[in-house]
C-alpha cells in the first residue's frame, strides 16, 4: 500500500511539473518607445509596442461621422535621407540623415550624429547646435537649439522641414 501512495504521489508531481518546463518567456519588446493598451468594452485588454504601429485608423467619432481619422507615427527609417530645411531667417540648407547615424549639414559641411528617439529625430552637431526634425500635423518641422541648450528648452528658431528623398536610402 505505501509503494501505491509513494508512486501515485510521485506521478501526480511529475504531471504537476511538466507542464512548468514547457512554458517560454514572452519575447522582449523590440524597441524602447512605449506601449499603447486597448481597453475593450468587455474590459480586456491588448498591449502593442510603439515601434511595431506604423498607423493608428478611427472609422469615426463619437458623433458619428464617417470620415475616418489617421494619425500616423513616424519610423526612424521615415527620416532617413536628405532633408530641406529652413535656418529662420527665411532661407534654406539641407540635413543629410544616413543609417549609420551620421548626419551632414549643407552650412558648412557640418558633421552630426542623430538618434530617433519617441518619434523625433534628433541632431547633435560636433559644432555644439542641435536639430530636432519632429512631426507637426501632417507635415515636418525643423527646430534648432543654440550651443548648450537640450532638446526640452524653447528653441532658437522653428521652420519647415521637408524630406526630399521621402523612401528610406
């Protein structure tokens, strides 16, 4: 009887156990940026990273119009290539961004390093400025920070920005 109770407890652990192996680890997300989460009527809810969303769709609104809404979240490849931009005082010169992480300014032959960060690509100049290429509505704005200010301070001048080589290089 005691070797009946010790294998049925041995088999009950085994059975319990397994199951634990065979679980896997979620894969981690791919990108830093954030998380949105859908919360259903039924009060489910579904995560999506950021960087895996290229557009968000609304078929309507509360009101009931049919005209649907887009808003689209730009990628780190949507700001590869050569930019037009203005210097806010009514000219223009180009910003060169490469894969690398190089950037190139036309004043100058300015040498830069950029980085896509929450959907801005931003810009430091070995000659101390910054560039931060953002998205405004439906187009893009260049703004420029002076020597020793950071991304967050009130820029030194805003102006248009316009990708001339709109695919990916």
């Amino acid at each position: 009887m005691r070797l009946i109770v010790s294998v049925a407890g041995l088999a009950t652990m085994i059975c319990l156990a397994v199951p634990g192996g065979f679980a896997t680890t979620p894969p981690a997300p791919k990108c830093g940026s954030g998380m949105i989460v859908i919360v259903f009527k039924d009060h489910h809810r579904q995560s999506f990273n950021l960087c895996d969303i290229e557009k968000v769709e609304f078929s309507g609104t509360a009101a009931g119009e049919s005209a649907p809404i887009s808003t689209r979240l730009p990628s780190r490849g949507s700001f590869l290539g050569k930019w037009e931009v203005g210097d806010g005082n009514g000219f223009n010169f180009f910003i060169t961004l490469e894969e690398n992480g190089d950037a190139w300014r036309s004043t100058g032959h300015e040498h830069g390093k950029w980085a896509y960060v929450d959907g801005d690509a931003l810009i430091t100049w070995d000659d101390g400025w910054k560039d931060a290429i953002r998205k405004a509505g439906t187009k893009y704005q260049k703004s420029a920070y002076g020597t020793g200010k950071s991304f967050t301070d009130t820029p030194d001048n805003v102006a248009n920005a316009n990708n001339t080589t709109p695919h990916p290089i």
